[in-house]
C-alpha cells in the first residue's frame, strides 16, 4: 500500500491565464437524481464484465515523478460553486500513479451536469510538456474547500483522490491517515483488491448549508457499488456513509470502512535504523468500543514481519485508528509535524453482526509507506448476487480528545532487563514492560489509594508488578514478561480500585521475532 502521502494536497495559489474561464459543468441530465439511481447504475454495471480501463495518459503525464506531478495545481478561480456559498470544489489532474479518469457531476437545481476537463483550469507550472489535452482527459478525483479556521479563507478540509481513497482533517489539523470506500483481500494470500470510485455526484448545498453531500459509484473485478457521503467540517469534522455493494463475484474477505495509516517507530523499542527524531507515525494505536461495552487499546508496531491480527466481537460500537500523542517535542519534525495528525472513529450504524476487527502490521523502513490498515470483516460470507448494504459515520478526532470516557494508554514502551547478548537464549530473555494510564479518574487519585494492575498472559510469564502514580495527571504499570521461547503472546492489562475498573484494557501480541 503506498503512502496518500502522494495525494497532491497543496491549495491552488497560481494566477489565471489571460484565456482561463471559471469552470462551468456542461451536458445537464435528467431531473430527480437520488441516491437510488447510484444504485440502479451500480446494479447494472454489476451485470456487465468488470472493464477496469481508462482513456491512455500520455507518457509525458505517465512519466512524471511525485515532484513533478505536485507541480500541476488546480486554479483557485476555477473552483467549482467560487460564486457563493460555504463550500468550493477544485479538481487534481491525471498522472503520475493516478493513471485512472474519474467522471464527476455537480447537481444543481434539480439538474445533473458532468463537470468537463479543460487544460486551462490547471498550472502546470515549470513541467516542459505539451498540455493541449482534450475533454476526455477527465480527472483523478477531487478536494473540498470550506471556511474552516478562518471566515476569509476556504480551507481544504477533505480529499477524493486514488481507487476509494478519501482523507479528512478537523479545525487546526494537517492530513495524516485515510479511508476508504472498501477493501478486498487485505492482507490475503491471493493479493488485494482495490476497488475505486468511477464517478462521483457533488450536491449543491444551499449558501449557509455546512454539510454537504457526495454520491459515488464504486466499481472492481469481485464488487460494484452505491455510496452517499454527507459530510459536515467543523473541529470535528463528520462523514456519513450509506453503501449498498452488489457483488459480481464471492468475496473471501471483505473490509468495511478501511483505514489506512502509518507508523515507522514511536514509544516502544523497535526502531531498527538511525533517526534523530523520537517518533514517526500518523497513528500509534487502534481503539476498539466492543459489542459488550469494553474499551480496548492496541499500540501499534512497525514489525519485522507481516503481522495480522483480529478482534472477534459482534454488534461493534465503534473503532478507528487514533494519534494520541500531540506533544511535537515527541516528534521534532518542524516540517511534517505529526503532532497535528488527526485520529478516525468510525461507529457502525445498525446490527454489523458477527465478525471481527482486523489489524494489519506491514514491516516498512520508510514514512512514505502506509504500512497499517484497519477494517471490520463480517462473518456472514459475501456471495456474488447477494446485495451487502451498511453504514457507518467517520469523525476525525484531536489527540486530545478524551475518549474514551475512563482512564486511557498514553504510552506504552518496553526494553530488555538485561542486554540481549548477555542472555544464553534470546527468545527467553525477559522482557520490562512500562504503560502509562490517563484520562478520566486517573489524576484524582491519590498515590495512598490501592490502585493494582492487572496483568495477564496468554504463554509465558508475569512477575514484579508495578502500579505508581508517577506525576499529576499519570499513572504507570510496570512488569516483567518472560517468553515461553518461541510461542506468541496476547496480553491485556488494565487498572483497578478495589472492583472497579479504572482504564481501558490495553492488549499486546509478543511474537519471537
């Protein structure tokens, strides 16, 4: 999976040419588009071949490098609804890695338009090609514009961008982890799938609306599909989505709202090459609200190897991909400043049933790599012809945020107790374990109250454990863990009163690596 790191997010600032026209969708359609004519397309393109083709790009386009290809910008005076209103649409062109047209509409006043391409809405700034490009170059998606952190300034606030990719920030934040419309075979012996978004319908809200709505058809090899996004930018910014999918064929394993994120090193231990800074990622860690009502936290790891692991539960509340840490001395990156990267939750709306959440762990010596990804599985079996409908909402969150609503992890590290070459066996070498909890009770607490950690693995053994107040606001468990050799193991931790639980339960998989 590579980066969205590739997504070109920078807001157009070059000036028009002297012959540039603000942009005009053309060819109106008939009236009375909803969402169930999205699904009417997405059940006849279901009954036709999968044609995954695009109009060929020139090879000056095809060519291009991920600097070059950011050089091409959107015109801010050819943004879409410029003549009033909160929002503002402006198009990313074709090339580089984003080889595939992507159809998008505006409907305005009961009519449907397909906005046309048109050299003369881009800059290409100092690339030494030929752009004389016609109509059916098309586009590769799109950004939204609204008002956020300023009322004299649209802001990009949300990317449409690459296969179902999509990412989202709230006020004061910078673009981190992504979403996508869905994914097939993560993780999978057969390689993944990767469905994309063909077109698109923007909505046009009314001039004081702070919402707006997005249809998109989703089209691949195994699945179409019919989704409604209705997304609202605010501090929290908020993503509604309907999906209906009509299968072509059975899909072994599906993945409802993916995400999709990075983590190079942090906290824990493992950073295996020299970097000066302290921690590199845009998420360090996958929350989970359980069916039952528990709170579940897991650290992520950049691994040596593959990792995949899952979260069985059924009726899921919620989880997401989150960015704790927000300190920027924990990061000292003046440039990327993850520090600002926002956390995606995402709450399932209905019965998802039974299933779990998978985590997918990718071994990566580079930031430019989405090396995690997050995503529910049904149990239920997806069979060609069988309609799979859902729908979630997406909220972006602050580091900060206090959730969940008892005491969380903010810091999980581990060391060995003693030098590794110092033990005859290296995989039976103990191992310390420090987490830091807080949020919620956890700063009232006295340090003369009888707060215990509780600790438990699934092989291997527990010994000298620790639980202290370490500052105002953090409590610290400490432990020792010594490995049954090579056999993995799930820990679970969390912190008690008496009979009353303080935290959420953090979990751990050791493995022998």
């Amino acid at each position: 999976m590579r980066r969205r790191h590739f997504i070109a997010t920078l807001a157009g600032t070059a000036a028009a040419g002297a012959l540039a026209r603000p942009a005009a969708p053309a060819r109106a359609d008939s009236a009375g588009f909803t969402f169930d004519t999205v699904k009417d397309q997405a059940v006849q393109l279901a009954k036709q071949p999968y044609d995954g083709s695009s109009p060929p790009l020139p090879d000056s386009l095809k060519s291009l490098d991920y600097q070059h290809f950011r050089m091409i910008d959107y015109r801010t005076d050819q943004a879409l609804w410029r003549d009033g209103g909160l929002f503002q649409i402006q198009m990313f062109h074709r090339g580089f890695q984003y080889d595939r047209k992507v159809t998008i509409h505006t409907i305005e006043s009961g009519e449907v338009r397909e906005v046309e391409y048109s050299p003369s809405m881009f800059d290409f700034g100092p690339n030494k090609f030929q752009t004389n490009f016609d109509q059916s170059m098309g586009f590769a998606g799109f950004r939204l514009h609204f008002p956020l952190n300023r009322p004299d300034y649209f802001d990009e606030f949300a990317v449409f961008q690459g296969a179902s990719y999509f990412r989202l920030i709230g006020r004061g934040e910078q673009y981190g982890l992504s979403g996508r419309g869905l994914a097939i075979d993560t993780a999978s012996p057969q390689g993944e799938e990767f469905p994309a978004f063909t077109k698109f319908w923007l909505e046009r809200p009314s001039p004081e609306a702070t919402t707006l709505v997005i249809y998109a058809l989703l089209d691949s090899k195994s699945t179409t599909g019919a989704y409604r996004f209705e997304i609202s930018p605010d501090t929290e910014t908020r993503l509604h989505v309907e999906a209906v999918l009509y299968p072509r064929l059975d899909i072994k394993k599906l993945g409802m709202a993916p995400l999709t994120s990075m983590y190079l090193h942090g906290k824990i231990a493992n950073r295996p090459f020299s970097d000066l800074r302290p921690e590199v990622h845009d998420s360090d860690g996958l929350a989970l609200h359980t069916g039952t009502g528990e709170w579940v936290w897991r650290p992520l790891m950049n691994p040596k190897a593959l990792r995949v692991s899952a979260f069985s539960d059924q009726a899921p509340k919620g989880f997401g991909l989150m960015q704790r840490e927000t300190d920027f001395h924990q990061y000292e990156d003046v440039i990327e400043h993850y520090q600002r990267r926002p956390s995606l939750w995402i709450e399932p709306e209905g019965d998802w049933g039974k299933g779990w959440v998978e985590l997918v762990e990718i071994p990566s010596d580079e930031e430019i790599n989405d090396n995690m990804a997050a995503y529910w599985v049904p149990e239920t079996p997806v069979k060609a012809g069988v309609p799979v409908a859902f729908a979630y909402r997406a909220t972006t969150l602050p580091g900060a945020t206090p959730m969940p609503p008892i005491g969380r992890t903010v810091g999980t590290r581990t060391g060995p107790v003693v030098p590794v070459d110092a033990a005859k066996d290296d995989h039976k070498a103990p191992l310390r374990f420090w987490l830091d909890f807080t949020g919620a009770d956890i700063p009232s607490l006295s340090d003369r109250l009888p707060v215990e950690a509780i600790v438990t693995v699934s092989t291997g053994k527990v010994d000298d454990v620790v639980c202290q107040k370490l500052e105002e606001t953090v409590w610290r468990a400490a432990f020792t863990f010594t490995p049954d050799g090579r056999k993995d193991a799930e820990m679970r931790a969390f912190l008690k009163l008496r009979d009353k639980s303080l935290t959420e339960t953090w979990t751990f998989r050791w493995t022998a690596e």
